[in-house]
C-alpha cells in the first residue's frame, strides 16, 4: 500500500486513526507514506515516529525534505526514512532501500522530478538506471515526486516490467489512472494526499485563492474541518515481481 502526501496535524491523526484498519481491510504486507508535508511544509523527527507508529513501513519525502532542517540528523540514523535519491550526493539520508517483509525482501526507490520545481536535481531517469543495477529482489517499488504528469507516466513506462510498481506523488489530487501497465507494473500517477478534505492541497482555499489573485502574500495555513485520506493497493506475485492488481484507497 502506498499512502499519498500527510498534510498537517489533521492528516497525522487521520493516518493514526484509520491506517492500521485499513491495513488490515486489504492485507497489506507493507506500507510506504509519503510525509513530506506533516508540518506543512517539511517533517519533524517525532511526525516520522507517529507515522512509524501509525502503521508505515517507509516513509517518503519531496521537495520539502529540508523545511525543518532537523530531520537532516534524523535521515542519517534511520534507514527507514527516503529522501529522493537523485538529490545532491552529499546530502544526508538515502534515496532507496531494501526492507523485510512478510512476501519477502522489498526495495523502496525515492525519485524526485524536474519539470516545474524550484531547483534542479539530478536525472531521476538516469539515476533510477544506476540504483536498478544495484537491486536484485523482484519486488521493487518507485515513487516519482513531481509535478507533470507527463514526467511520471514517463517513468511509469520506463519501468514497466522491470520493477512491480510505480506512483506519483507531489501534486496532492488523486488521479484516476490506477492500473496495469502493458508488461506487469502497477501505476498511478498521482496518490492524492491525506489531510484536510474541503483545502487547496491542504491549504485553507482562501489562501491559495489570494496567491493567485496576486495579493500581498501570506503564510500557509492547513485547512480546518473534516480529513481524508488516499493512495492505493498493490497485489503483486512475490516470485516474478509481477503487479496482479492495483486499486485506489480514499478514506472519507
């Protein structure tokens, strides 16, 4: 299962809420959750440990891996925490991993895209070809935070067939491609998020709304009111890697 972007304190408690049910609703083996917005822009260490707690295996971050510079220490010491691996090499954290599980050894990849963000990291589709020579389990799964769809479809058919399955995070608005790709990798191009329902991206509307209108800018607030939360599921063969279902989650 992968759980698309935590927005703020109200999307924490929603994940500690529902996370473990729904787990259990779907039988899921292993879970990854992208974090990168728990304190609204970044992630604090203790939000990390609350989403540990609340049931995720990894957690993924984006762009706004470096909003609380605490976590740079953080991303040192814990392995279960990815960065997008075609950041700056001389960063702290890792962009992928290899885990346990219940089906078996599972590799984790952090990609980070180019199109539309505010610096330029390495090629995610250069980088993703060195990191795959370095993987031998058939169980692989890419995450690709980026803006433009077309870049993660992009790197959705890049892969097909060569890992079990690939999503797109960053853009918080759930996406209604979830599916099968010609040679069996399961793909989304967008998540959605978890946070607050009736927002611009979690944000209270009126804020986004003055943004674009051009107005004396002010700070980001998260929204009030009622929670969500999305991604999707992935059953895949734990012998050839294979995706043999992929399903969108919202929890309302």
């Amino acid at each position: 299962m992968a759980i698309g972007d935590v927005v703020a304190e109200s999307g924490l408690q929603f994940l500690e809420k529902h996370l473990r049910s729904v787990k259990r609703q779907y039988g899921v083996d292993f879970c990854v959750v992208n974090g990168e917005n728990s304190a609204v822009l970044g992630m604090t260490p203790e939000q990390a440990e609350r989403i540990f707690n609340a049931g995720a295996d990894v957690i993924t971050m984006g762009n706004h891996t470096w909003n609380r510079r605490e976590l740079a220490a953080y991303l040192d010491s814990s392995p279960y925490v990815l960065r997008p691996a075609n950041f700056a090499p001389q960063v702290p954290g890792r962009g992928w991993g290899i885990y346990d599980s219940k089906a078996g050894s599972i590799a984790v990849v952090d990609l980070i895209g180019r199109v539309n963000m505010d610096y330029t990291p390495d090629n995610p589709f250069l980088q993703i070809e060195k990191i795959l020579k370095q993987i031998e389990t058939k169980l692989i799964f890419v995450e690709i935070h980026a803006e433009a769809t077309s870049e993660k479809l992009a790197m959705g058919y890049l892969l097909d067939g060569r890992v079990s399955a690939v999503w797109g995070t960053h853009t918080h608005v759930p996406t209604a491609d979830c599916q099968i790709l010609p040679q069996g990798t399961g793909y989304i191009t967008d998540l959605g998020m978890t946070g607050p329902k009736n927002s611009v991206l979690g944000i209270r509307p009126e804020l986004s709304i003055s943004k674009f209108r051009g107005d004396l800018p002010t700070r980001y607030e998260p929204a009030g009111g009622a929670a969500k939360m999305e991604g999707a599921v992935f059953t895949v063969d734990s012998v050839t890697g294979r995706c043999l279902a992929a399903e969108r989650v919202q929890i309302l």
